[in-house]
C-alpha cells in the first residue's frame, strides 16, 4: 500500500503539465480509472483527513434578476412561486443547526437585490455574535464594496462557480454578464481576503473535454479554497430542457472528474454536491465523498420551500424537517466510516498562506 505522503508528494510532482495529459487522465477506464480513484481518495485522506465538515444550506430566496439558460429559478420561469425567509426564521434555523454538528452556515440565493445588501450584512452580523457557526455567502456578483461591507459584518467566505471556463460558452448562457465579470468579482473576494469557493458545472450542451480539462486547470490555477461542481442536469422549464448532459453516455465522467480536480487541488475543501445525488439516487455523493470530495452540505431549507428552489430536477425534496434530514446525513457518513469534522472547517489554504 502507498503511504501517505507519497501518494499527495506525487499528486503534486505528477500533475500534467498541459491540457492533453489532463486529458488522458478525463479518459481513465478500466484498471486505470481504479487507480485514479483510489489515488484520489489517497490525496483526499492525507491532505483532508477523513473528518466531513457539514456546512448546512439555507436557501434563503429562490427571486433572481437574471436568466441563465440552465437554472430552473431563471427570472422568466413564471412557473416559479417566489419565496424569501424572514431573517428570524434563518436565524433560529442557524441556531438549530450547531445541535446537528453543522458548524457553517450557507446562505444561498437566486442573484436578487430582493434581500438588500444591508440587510444581509445585518443577518451575518446577527448570526456571528448569536451563534458560533462560520457563515459563507453564495448570492452571486456584487461589487468589491459589498463585499468588503459583508466581510467587515463576519462573512467568513463565498462561493461564486465561474460555471465554465470558456468564455464564448459562458457568453451563450449568461445572457446578464460575462465570464470576465465573474473572475473579477471572485478576485476582488480573494484580495478582501473572504475565503472563496468557485467551480463549475460538468457536461454542459456546448462543453467539449477541452473546456472540461480546462475547467480543471483554472481551478488549480486560481488556487481556490473551495471547489463545488456537478453534473449539468437539464431542467425542463428552461431553454435548454430538451438537451443532455455532454456526457449522458458516459456516467463515470462526472465522477473522474472529480478524481482529476482533487489532484489538481490537493487542499482544496470539495464538497459531495446534491446534483450527485439528483443523478444517481443515494449513492452519488457516498461514491463523490470516496473519490476525491471531503465536504457535506446537508439542505436546511424548510420543507415547505424545497420544491421552489429547484435548479435542476430530481433534487432531494421531501416532507422531512431539516433535523431529520440532519441525522440522515450521520447515518450516511457512519456508513462511509467517516466521522463529521469538529471545528469551523476553514480553508486549508489560508492557514498555509497566513503562515507565509
Ligand atoms: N444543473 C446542474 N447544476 C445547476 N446549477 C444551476 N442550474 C443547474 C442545472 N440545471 C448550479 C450552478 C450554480 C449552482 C448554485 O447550481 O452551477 O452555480
């Protein structure tokens, strides 16, 4: 057997230098995909460690001003009921949640001023001196301002997926911005110093596995602490309802993909996203969470809003109140042997960088 740190020294040493060697190993099968996996899960375990922090989301509004192709909350899908939560109800859902070992908050939103900046900061503020939880932001593009404004209330990070890296594709899809736009927006968090997450999705209509492998290396070179992606799904009340995922024949892609990225990324926080679990029904984020992932973000939304957020369909949406889905999720990870992680669970990489 491999020992640890041989197996995350070489993640590093034998990265591929350019895009076709990422590539090839997008095109693992058989025996090499195996080892690829199991390299991953290696790299994870030495650079992670086998504790899952649970960073609870709450999505807090589904209103959205914009009309990405993709999203089933996109501003013309009049088939939505718009929904946003009080900031009570977030607040004392947040304080449930440090009962359930769930030692972040995700406060997640269609991109709508509906909320109001301020108000945002004010329920950051609010979480932060009522609760010991760490909050992270994902309500999309603001200005630099902004966000220094919800850093200096505690935000503590955001996540922002570029989507795709290739920029005519970004265009296509994003009718309200561009892909220069959002790298901008996710510089200005790194340079306020709010740990950032970013990512994107896999097996858009469009995407080729150059974009794919491409994908991959902005990630690694943009050095994020968190990096969330799953697979497209198409949504059927959206422009692109009648089109299939780029890899439909070829199931294990989103799967390699993840092996790919945590090489790419060694101490990078990847969470097991939903979407996994959309595509293959209770086994995908187990099988994500063994090749590569090390995070879990159980859904705290209230049951009775669920079926209004839906980004894609076959989300998990089920009467369960959100404690019961949360001791789900402790059977889920007992199964995996993997205990839930005790503390903030912040970035790796800003522990390594404010040491330097
Ligand atoms: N399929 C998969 N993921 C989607 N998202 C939005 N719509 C879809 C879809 N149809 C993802 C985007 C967004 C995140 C919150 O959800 O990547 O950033």
């Amino acid at each position: 057997m491999k020992t640890d740190s041989a197996s995350f020294q070489s993640a590093d040493s034998l990265f591929p230098k350019d895009r076709s060697g990422v590539i090839e190993w997008l095109q693992s099968r058989g025996d090499a995909l195996e080892a690829l996996y199991r390299r991953a899960d290696a790299v994870r375990h030495a650079r992670m460690g086998d504790e899952i922090p649970l960073r609870g989301i709450i999505e807090f509004s589904n209103a959205c001003a914009n009309d990405c192709l993709y999203c089933g909350i996109r501003r013309s899908n009049s088939k939505v009921r718009r929904y946003t939560l009080d900031e009570k109800e977030i607040v004392d859902l947040a304080r449930q949640m440090e009962a359930w070992q769930q030692t972040t908050v995700v406060l997640q939103s269609g991109e709508a001023e509906t909320y109001g900046d301020q108000a945002i900061g004010e329920l950051i503020r609010r979480i932060k001196t009522e609760t010991h939880l760490a909050v992270t932001l994902s309500v999309g593009n603001r200005s630099r301002e902004v966000y220094a404004y919800w850093r200096d209330c505690g935000l503590d990070r955001f996540l922002l997926r570029f989507e795709t890296s290739d920029p005519a594709l970004y265009a296509r899809l994003h009718p309200d911005g561009s892909l220069k736009d959002r790298l901008d927006c996710l510089q200005a968090l790194r340079s306020l110093g709010i740990q950032t997450g970013s990512g994107f999705m896999i097996g858009l209509p469009g995407e080729t596995i150059e974009i794919l492998a491409q994908n991959i290396l902005l990630c690694r070179e943009l050095d994020f602490d968190m990096i969330g992606i799953g697979p497209f799904i198409a949504h059927p009340d959206t422009p692109l309802g009648g089109e299939s995922n780029a890899y439909a024949n070829d199931p294990d892609m989103f799967f390699r993909t993840m092996a790919v990225l945590r090489l790419a990324n060694p101490q990078a926080h990847l969470p097991a996203t939903t979407a996994y679990d959309a595509l293959f029904p209770n086994s995908g984020r187990n099988l994500a969470l063994q090749r590569g992932a090390n995070v879990f973000m159980p859904n705290n939304t209230p049951a009775r809003y669920r079926k209004d957020y839906l980004l894609y369909p076959g989300k998990p949406c089920d009467d369960e109140t959100s404690e019961q889905r949360a001791s789900h999720v402790f059977l889920r990870l007992r199964s995996l042997g993997r205990p839930p992680g005790v503390g903030p669970g912040h970035s790796h990489r800003s522990q390594t960088a404010s040491a330097t």
